[in-house]
C-alpha cells in the first residue's frame, strides 16, 4: 500500500512539472542586450498561467499576471547609459539577465544586400580592407546585433512568439558576421551621438516586400490581390513538381554525368546541376517572414527602422508604389510607436534592377512622412547584385537618421528633382536638396535623356547654370520631357557639393 501510495505520489508531482511553466522571458531579452532610451519599454515572456512575474530593472519594479502563459511589463522611459546593468524576472523561478545597455535601437531589415556580413566586404574606393574594419571594430563593445535566425519552410509558416535569436556584442571576432550595412550605420551613429546602440538585424536573401507584410495588409490593396493567388497557386503546384523531380532524379542526374565529362572533354563550361525544386514558401513566400521574423519582435523599443530591399520586386516597380507604403504603414500600425523613421537604401546599379523600382522607393520617400532615401548606385565600381563596398551606404544612412529621427538640419541626400520648365528649345530642372550647389562630378554632366513630343528619347546635353540643370538635343526642337540614370545602371555624375549624389528620375513619371 505504501508503495503504491508513493507510486501515486511520484506521478502527481511528474504531472504538475510537466505543467508549470517557468517563467522565461523573450530571446530580445538576454544577456548583452540594448534596450531604447526615452520611450516606454515593453518587457515580456511566458509563465505558467495566473503566475505573477515581476520584472526589476533600473531602479524599476513592476509585477503582472501571467495571461495564457504570456506576461508583459511596461518600463517607464530609460536614460541612456554605458553602465552595464542587471535585469531580473522573478516568477516561481528567477532569470537574471546581465550586460545590458541603454540607447540608441534600430531595426535592420531586408534582402540579402542588409544581410551581407561584414567579413565579405571589399575594399573600393579609397574605403579601408575588410581586415582593418574588424581590427577597428574591437573599438566599439557599446555596438550590439540581435541576430533573428532564418528558417526554411515546405508551407506558409505560421506566427510565432520568439525568434530565439541572441544579442552579440561587437569586437573583431563577432563583427565578421554583423550586417555590413547595419554595422557601418551603427559605428558612425555610435560616433555622433556617443551612446549605445543596439541593431536588430532581421534579414533574408532573395526575399520580396511582400514576405515582410502582414496577410490582413495584403488582402486589403486590391491590386495585390493578385501575389496572395498566384502564391496559393504555385504551392498547390509544388508537390507534383516536386514529385516529378524526384521520379527522374537519378536519370538526371546520369545525364549530368554524361554531360560534365564531355564538356571537360571539350574544354567547355560545365552544365547546371539538377536540383530538386525550391518550395514558393521556403523563404516565407508572401506574409511569411511577418510571421516569423518580423511580428515577433513587436513591441520590442525601437528608435526607427532601416530598410535595404527591392531586388526581388526589381521588375514589379510599379506595384512597389503600394507595397512599400503599405509594409511602412503596418509596421508602424503594429508597433504603436507612432511614425517611427523609415530610411530606405535604394537599390543599387545590376542588370535587371529596373528603374522603376528606384522610382517607387523615391515616391515612397516623398509620400510617407518621417521616411528618407540613400541612394547607392555610386558606391561600387562592380555590376554585382551584391556591391560589396557598404561603408559608404552606412555613411550615408546616418546622415539620413540625424536629420529625420535627430532633427539635425544637415543635408542628408543628394539632389532630387523638384520641376521643369520648358525654354524653347531647353528644359530647365530645378531641384531639392541643393545643399550649398550643383557639381559635375569627374567632367561634364552624363546619363541625360530628353525627348519631344514623338516620345522618343535621345541622349542629351545637360548644363548646369546655377542651382539648375538645362538640357537640350540637337533635333529636338519642342522638349516635353527629361530622363536621368533612367537604366539598369545608371551613370549619373550629378551630386551636390556635399558629395551626395542625384537620384534617377524622370520628369514624365506616371
């Protein structure tokens, strides 16, 4: 009897371990971290459900009750400090979180371009070897990068709480993997404001605006509708697709065989590996990465975002005009910080990055407040997708972040077009951020198109007179409309005295 009693016993307390949930908090909230000075600061996690979780920190003590096994806090606005401090979360058990920061937090995400290491970047320009950076990165532990995992997926992922991502702090080793884009910004910020600062760098390869967007924002622009359907579609089609794949794969792959031999025979270039076919969903697919890498990070305190994506949408510019805006908009609407700062790096110069994507990210700027634009096409002397010298970009987004998140009145970005004005035979262009004048930069002005009224465009002669640009082509007697970089690569030299370069543009945008 006893040892039956003690049989009972030992299962009930299994079952009650079994559970009770300690009390843990979310992977933003670990060792090393930065949290955001002068705003209110969501601290949370889960618990076993009605447990009372109390967080300390900074002087601070606030206790809640555990609610479906979730718990928040809210820390009153935090003073910007160097002095590591301690966080608990004390429940049935205690977490104690060490090394943390008060300061400066910015959002780093995108494609692949935001999520390009530092250890690959290369030296162009004048710009110091990737082997000095990370010596010099050693200089700045106040830096910190919370990096959020990638996942593969077979389907539509579903909403998860926690990335179980970490908090690195910055020195030569660490920094190798930082994003090269990010770093640099947070370097030159951290030299200016002379705070911690906390990067959060929530980035994947190939992937579209659309993946980064919530299902309910999606489905509420009719126009596109169409990326949910044609999602839904190719997924339906993928097993089958799969399945044939894999039905022939060991023929295929004989054949590749076959023919690698021949072509090493023949001295040729060596044929394309068969590969089994990549699921529509296996980075995200549409209102996938929201799910997974994005919705979980909200509430976290963020001072603003930085956005370095539009390779995968290069060929749908004109749907980007919705999509970028509407992305903004429900980042903003979910993290209920108000019209946080948006700086968005538009694409750089490739072979199929179309114009009209460059323009969309230049609309988005001009339409959606507290956003700026860095324009990159001049930082690289390659035609990579990937241009591998990033200091510049970062350079340039700090100056962006000092004026729109800082409100330093500094120049920030290189001329933009503003108006024209048709002179006889000339078409004379007026733009903003002039800084302190128009340069030529390495000769006179290039890349300038213009066309009369068949809309046939030639290239052109362009001047400037003053703070003015004037364009003119022998033949075109009666002007209606000027083209700038308007190609896969542009070739502009137009750059303020501040050595910001113009933006592509057209004067007959749609």
């Amino acid at each position: 009897m006893r040892t039956k009693n003690f049989i009972l016993i030992a299962v009930s307390l299994a079952i009650s371990l079994t559970t009770s949930a300690a009390v843990k908090p979310n992977s933003l909230f670990t060792n090393n971290g930065v949290l955001q000075q002068g705003v209110e600061v969501p601290v949370w996690g889960t618990a076993s459900e009605g447990e009372k979780v109390t967080v300390e920190f900074a002087g601070q003590s606030l206790t809640t009750t555990a609610q479906n096994g979730k718990w928040m806090v809210r820390l009153k606005p935090l003073k910007a400090t160097s002095e590591p401090q301690t966080m608990t979360v004390k429940g049935e058990n205690t977490v104690t979180i060490s090394n943390i920061l008060v300061g400066e937090v910015w959002l780093c995400s995108g494609q692949s371009n935001m999520g390009f290491p530092l250890r690959a970047v290369k030296a162009i320009n004048g710009y110091p070897a990737v082997s000095e950076v990370l010596k010099d990165a050693q200089n700045y532990p106040l830096i910190r990068q919370f990096s959020v995992p990638l996942k593969k997926s077979n389907d539509i992922p579903v909403i998860v709480d926690d990335v179980n991502g970490k908090w690195n702090v910055c020195d030569s080793k660490t920094a190798e993997n930082f994003s090269a884009v990010a770093y640099f910004f947070g370097r030159d910020l951290f030299k200016k404001l002379n705070v911690p600062i906390g990067l959060i760098n929530s980035s994947y390869g190939g992937t579209a605006c659309e993946n980064w967007m919530s299902k309910e924002t999606l489905e509420s622009f009719p126009e596109l509708k169409s990326i949910m359907e044609n999602y839904t579609k190719n997924l339906k089609d993928f097993g089958p697709k799969l399945q044939g794949y894999l039905m022939n794969e060991a023929s295929l792959l004989q054949q590749y065989s076959v023919d690698s031999a021949l072509a090493v025979q023949q001295g040729k270039s060596l044929p394309k590996k068969p590969a089994a076919p990549m699921s529509p969903a296996e980075r995200g697919g549409p209102t996938g990465l929201w799910n997974t890498m994005l919705y979980p990070l909200i509430p976290y305190a963020i001072k603003g975002a930085v956005w370095y994506q539009g390779e995968a949408n290069a060929s749908r510019g004109i749907q980007y005009r919705t999509l970028l805006p509407a992305m903004i908009n429900n980042w903003r609407t979910e993290w209920k910080q108000g019209d946080f700062p948006f700086l968005i790096v538009q694409i750089p110069g490739w072979k199929n990055h179309y114009p009209e994507l460059k323009e969309a990210q230049l609309l988005t700027w001009q339409k959606v407040k507290n956003t700026a634009m860095t324009v990159t096409y001049d930082c690289d002397d390659t035609l990579d997708v990937h241009p591998g010298n990033k200091q510049p970009v970062g350079e340039r987004l700090v100056l962006a972040a000092r004026a729109v998140a800082y409100g330093e009145k500094i120049v920030y970005s290189g001329p933009v077009y503003k108006s024209m004005k048709v002179d006889e035979n000339k078409i004379i262009l007026t733009f903003d951020h002039v800084g302190s004048g128009l340069v030529a930069k390495g000769g006179e002005l290039k890349d300038f198109t213009i066309a009369g009224e068949d809309k046939k465009f030639v290239t052109a002669k362009a001047e400037i007179v003053k703070d003015k640009v004037v364009v003119s082509a022998e033949g075109v007697d009666n002007p209606v409309a000027v083209r700038a970089g308007w190609r896969f690569c542009p070739q502009m030299n137009l750059y303020n005295k501040e050595n910001l370069p113009a933006t592509p543009f057209r004067t007959d945008v749609q």
